[in-house]
C-alpha cells in the first residue's frame, strides 16, 4: 500500500505544535497524525527528526496549563491598567496644581493631560510593529521603562512647555506601548469568553481611578508635586516586571487528515489600508474620535468644575474615585452582558448605548449645584465610560476578523489619540473666554451623544448581514 505524504507548510515561522506523550512506531514509521493550529491554512507535523529543522518548536499545552497561563496574563494586564491608565486618568488632580504653579490659562495647561492621554491612544500603530516584532511580554516592559523615565524627566520641569514634552509625549508614549501590549495579550490569548477577560484585565483602569487621585492627593501635599512624581515614576517601574507575564500563549491544536499542502498563507501587513474600505470600520474611526473628544474634557476638567462650584479639591478627587469605582463594576458587567449566554447582547449595540449614556451624563456635569448630583453623574459616566476598550477589540473582530485585530485597534486608536488632543483644550478655552464651564461640557457631551449614534449604523448592517446569511442557509437546506 502506498505510503502517505506527510504535509509540512514551507517557509513557515508559525510555532509547530506536537504532542511528546506519544512516541514513533516501533517499526521507525512516523506516526500518521497532524495537528492544525488556530489558523486551519496551516499544518504541521509531529516527527521529531523533521522538527529539529524547522525555526521553531513549541511543546504541546495542556488545558489545565493553559488555563493557569490565561489567567495569568489577564491579572498582569489588569495590573499594568492599574499603574498606567489609573495615572493617566487622574491627570485632573495635577492639573488643578499645575493650573496654581504655572500661572497659564485653563486651555494651555490642559494641553500637558491632553498630550499625555493621546500619545497614549496614538501609539497604536507603533506599538503594533513593535509587537510583531518583539513580542507582547518585551513590548510591554519597553513602555513602562518609557513611562518611568518621562515621570522622572518631569520632576525637574519648570514651565508648561518642558512638561509637555516629558509627563505629555515621553510619559504618554511609554503608557501607549504598556497599555497596548497588555490588549493585545488578551485579546489574542481568548477564543471564548474573550469579552470577559478583557473586561477584567481593563478594570484595572477602573481600579486604578478609585485609588489614584488620593494617592496622588496624599503625595502632593506630603511630599509636593515633583516629589509626587518622582515616587510615581518608581511605581511605573514595576510594569517592566509585570510584563514579563504577558508571554504569547502557543496556538491550539485539533487532529486533521494528512494531506500534502504548502503553506499559501499571506504575511500578515504591518500597515494595511484595506481595512478602510470597511465602512463599518470607518465609521468605528470616527465614534473613537468624538468619544475622546468627550471624554478628555471630563476627565481633565472635572476636579476644576467641582473646584469652581465651590467644593474642595478632595471633593474633586473623590468624584474621579467615583467613577473608577463604576468605571470597574461597569466593565465587568460589559463582559458578562455580551459573554453569558442567558444574557447575550450585541458587543456592537452595548457599545453604541454605553456611549450616549456617558453623553447625557455629562451634560449635567456643570448645572449640578448639590455634590449628591456630581456624584450621580459620575456614577452613571463611569458606567457609560466602561464600554472603551472592554468591547471595542470584540467590535473590530465583528468589523475586521480576528487576524487584522491589531491593526484595525492601533488604527482606531490614532483618532482616539487626535480628539483626546483637541477635546481638554477646546473645552479650556472655551471656560477662558466665557468664564463658564457649561459650554465645554455640553460640547463634550455631545461629541460623546453623537459618537454613540453612529455606531447604530455599523450594528444594523451586522443585524442585516446576519438576517441575510439566515435566509440564504434556509433556502440552501430547501
């Protein structure tokens, strides 16, 4: 009887996955048996011999194993929110210090906040080639050396530009690349219940927010704003060994035929324009842009309304607690929501209701004259706020597929970047000229109203889509 042809892809530089518990034929042929990894273009053999050749090899990963490794990089990545976006998102509480210091306009000194939160978004693209390059566990550990250097340029800083510079392009710049390592990492490391983790691993953003303000309220008036920094700047430090948790995991495997195949599968494009012939995904760009816009002017400017409404600075940290701490509830509500099947809710459609409920409590930000109601506000903003970042890499799977999940989420990011730039200092000058905040929070209301608004067009074409590809399978099996 003729012999099988063992496939192996050529060229390949994927990890071969083979099982070591079972030995070759006594009689020297090669056990008949493939295993196929995520991606079923791709096949690989389990002969010994054939694997010392290849680029690379990879050990068979238990579930069990597996499993512990999952949730692993889901508590480093909650971890690495924790330091970095919890910072970042507390930038309100530096700016009512700076705004004493400096002696610049509300618009001007808004812009060291506005730089750090959109190089933080901007760095998307950057950190994706770093990723296919490096890997996620040295990408990671290179923004936290980043962000902990810019923190400490920072120290010396004695006027707004130096500090737009170190705490808003270095230190931001650090923060993007740790930040979107530790997506990445979950993104890619969960087939089901994808939604889930990522919701816990991003609530340390939420986590980060309910304790940050005070520790930076507590160092500031212990040890003054440079020397604040300076301390932060060594909690930063610990993301570089946070990160080496964020190890890639090996592709799963399941038993295939043997067939003889070469390996035809394209390389992946660092830069890839294709992906805004998708007028869903375009229009993703745009609701990333207004977002920011929106939620830049809260996050900036809250500590300073509470501040012009004649309550305490702690008071004004207290209300960013507040929306950490809803912040945190909210995003692993949104994992469970879409996850769990008695649940199950589009990740597309929560996403565009989340938004325009963060909108509308923002336009009550500035009227509310009892600190009962500035609370409330933040209650319900935080848990609009908690669909950013939680569902959108499963709305750009639903959008692109999974293999352009990097791509398309460090492009959408960039917009991101662009409003979180424009949208603290508009709202700024605006308070500048008219010596009333009001204006600048409808205008971040709004932008956020309007970005949940357009993602019900992407959600509807899905739901057709989806109803189409229904109807065709009913006729097909008549």
């Amino acid at each position: 009887m003729e012999s099988s042809t063992k496939a192996i892809p050529l060229h390949s530089s994927a990890p071969i996955i083979c099982d070591p518990r079972t030995p070759p034929a006594k009689n020297g042929v090669e056990k008949e048996k493939l295993f196929l990894a995520s991606d079923p273009s791709l096949v690989f053999s389990e002969q010994k011999s054939e694997l010392k050749n290849l680029p690379q090899y990879t050990q068979y990963m238990g579930t069990r194993e597996r499993t512990i490794r999952q949730c692993l990089i889901v508590i480093a990545a909650f971890m690495s929110h924790f330091f970095v976006h919890g910072l970042s998102a507390s930038m309100g509480v530096y700016f009512e210090e700076f705004l004493e210091i400096f002696k610049q306009s509300v618009g001007d000194t808004a812009w060291v906040g506005s730089l750090n939160y959109g190089m933080l978004l901007l760095t998307g693209p950057v950190c994706s080639v770093i990723v296919d390059r490096f890997g996620c566990r040295v990408t990671a550990m290179l923004g936290g050396a980043i962000a902990a250097v810019g923190l400490f340029l920072s120290v010396f800083a004695t006027s707004l530009m130096y500090l737009y510079v170190s705490f808003g392009i270095i230190t931001g710049f650090g923060f993007g690349i740790n930040c979107f390592a530790s997506v990445f990492i979950v993104g890619l490391s969960f087939e089901r219940r994808r939604s889930l983790a990522m919701g816990i691993s991003i609530a340390g953003i939420g986590a980060g927010m309910m304790t940050q303000p005070y520790i930076i309220e507590y160092l500031v008036e212990t040890y003054g704003w440079r020397g604040s920094l300076l301390i932060q700047s060594g909690f930063l430090l610990q993301t570089m060994s946070i990160g080496a948790v964020l190890h890639e995991l090996p592709p799963r495997y399941q038993d295939i035929p043997v067939v003889a195949t070469e390996d035809t599968t394209p390389k992946p494009k660092i830069i890839d324009f294709t992906i805004f012939l998708s007028f869903s995904y375009v229009l993703l760009c745009i609701n990333n842009f207004l977002f920011c816009v929106g939620l830049s002017v809260v996050m900036v400017h809250l500590p300073h309304v509470a501040d012009v409404l004649d309550f305490s600075h702690k008071q004004g940290a207290f209300l960013l607690v507040v929306i950490g701490i809803s912040n945190t509830i909210g995003r692993v509500l949104q994992g469970v929501i879409v996850s769990v099947s008695c649940v199950k809710c589009s990740p597309t459609l929560n996403y565009a209701l989340s938004y325009g409920i963060a909108g509308l409590a923002t336009l009550f930000f500035p009227i509310s004259r009892h600190f009962i109601l500035l609370v409330i506000c933040s209650v319900i903003y935080g848990l609009g706020y908690s669909a950013f970042g939680t569902l959108l890499p499963d709305v750009i799977i639903a959008i692109l597929g999974k293999r352009r999940l990097t791509v398309g989420y460090g492009v959408v990011m960039n917009f991101g970047g662009f409003g979180t730039m424009l949208g603290a200092p508009i709202a700024g000058w605006l308070y500048d000229g008219l010596h009333n905040y009001q204006p600048s929070f409808y205008f971040g209301g709004t932008s956020l109203i309007l970005s949940g608004l357009i993602m019900f067009i992407p959600w509807y074409r899905m739901r057709q889509t989806a109803s189409d590809d229904e109807k065709k399978d009913v006729i097909t099996d008549i």
